[in-house]
C-alpha cells in the first residue's frame, strides 16, 4: 500500500478518515483534512504523491488528492492530472472541480471548453448520445455551470449556454443532484480550510 498512496497511506488505510470527508460536516471532517495536511507536511515535494493519487482510477485517491491539492494551492503538473481525472469520469468531479476553482489560474477557460466540448449542437446531435455519453456530460456540466457562475466576468457566458433547450435537457439528465454537492462542497471546504489556517485545535 505504501508504494501505491506513497505519504497519504495513513489517510487511505483508515476508511473513517476518507469517508469523513464525503459527509462534510460530520465531527471527523476537521480532522480528517488536518490529517491530510499532516501528510503533506510530511515531504518535501507532495505534490508528486498527489499527482500518483490522481493518476489512478480509484476514487478514495481522487478524494483526497483533491482536497491535498486545496490545501497546497497550484502547481501546474498535478492541475493537469486534476483535470484528466476529472475527464476520465471520476465519482469525484465535484471534489476535483471546486479544488480547481480554488486554485487554477486557468479554471475559467478549462470549464468552459469542457461545457462546449459536452454540450450537443442540436437535438439530433443529443439524441445520439449514448446513455453514458449523456450521463457524464450532465454530471460535467452540472459541476462546473454554478462554479463559473461565480465569477462575475463569465455570467454572461454562463447565460448564453443555459438559454439552449438542448443543454437545459441534458443536465436535467444528471440523476446525482452534482450541482448540490458541488455547491455544498465548497462552502464546507473553504470554512474548514479557513478553520485549519487559523491555527485552532478541534475540539476533541
């Protein structure tokens, strides 16, 4: 496991730590991402660890290398693994998303090229979507509509997008509430990032 997790082993082999951080929320959350940042403290250079974490296609990995790298802030190397992680469908768009949005200097043009890339010219070109074809382009613009909705010099483009029927169709298409959590996910990580740089102690 050690060559496979490299310093974020002790986080990947306790199921409490990783899951804590899907229920935001729950009292463990806090210490779960300290944990992280503990092993991230731990190396010289973790953001060659993380890159491994988000090269897999195991999405515990994705999860906690997306909130490492929230930690860490960007280097451009592991936001190019973020991001084919994120291509590739992982379970964990929302968490590799709002990380990005956080940190990416670039994230407003890497969502909207992939909005245009997963949205359909027309009807005829939605329907010929296979099912899963249409079930990750709606999670993908799902996550990454109401994170470029907060930037003010893309609301225009944001409404332009929306104002198609046939796009409208497809992210009602996403079954996973993705919006919702990405929503969610944002506003609990920056609270507990804001906490853990305060320098505060959880309570026990």
């Amino acid at each position: 496991m050690q060559s496979r997790f490299g310093i974020f082993t002790p986080v990947l082999g306790k199921a409490l730590d990783h899951l804590a951080l899907l229920h935001q929320g729950d009292p463990d959350t806090v210490n779960a991402v300290a944990l992280i940042k503990e092993c991230c403290d731990s190396a010289r250079d973790p953001y060659k660890d993380i890159s491994m974490l988000l090269g897999t296609h195991n999405w515990r990995a994705h999860l906690i290398g997306s909130v490492a790298l929230a930690l860490l802030g960007y280097r451009s190397e592991s936001y190019s693994t973020l991001w084919h992680a994120f291509d590739t469908g992982s379970r964990m768009c929302p968490q590799l998303a709002v990380t990005a949005f956080l940190h990416d200097p670039h994230f407003a043009d890497h969502a909207k090229s992939r909005i245009e890339f997963h949205s359909p010219d027309d009807t005829a070109a939605l329907d010929a979507m296979t099912i899963a074809q249409k079930q990750n382009a709606s999670k993908a613009i799902s996550v990454l509509i109401p994170l470029l909705q907060l930037i003010p010099d893309e609301s225009k483009w944001v409404k332009t997008q929306l104002a198609s029927p046939d796009l409208q169709t497809l992210i009602a298409k996403d079954r996973e509430k993705s919006a919702r959590i990405t929503e969610n996910w944002l506003t609990n990580l920056k609270e507990i990032l804001s906490f853990l740089q305060s320098d505060q102690t959880p309570d026990a």
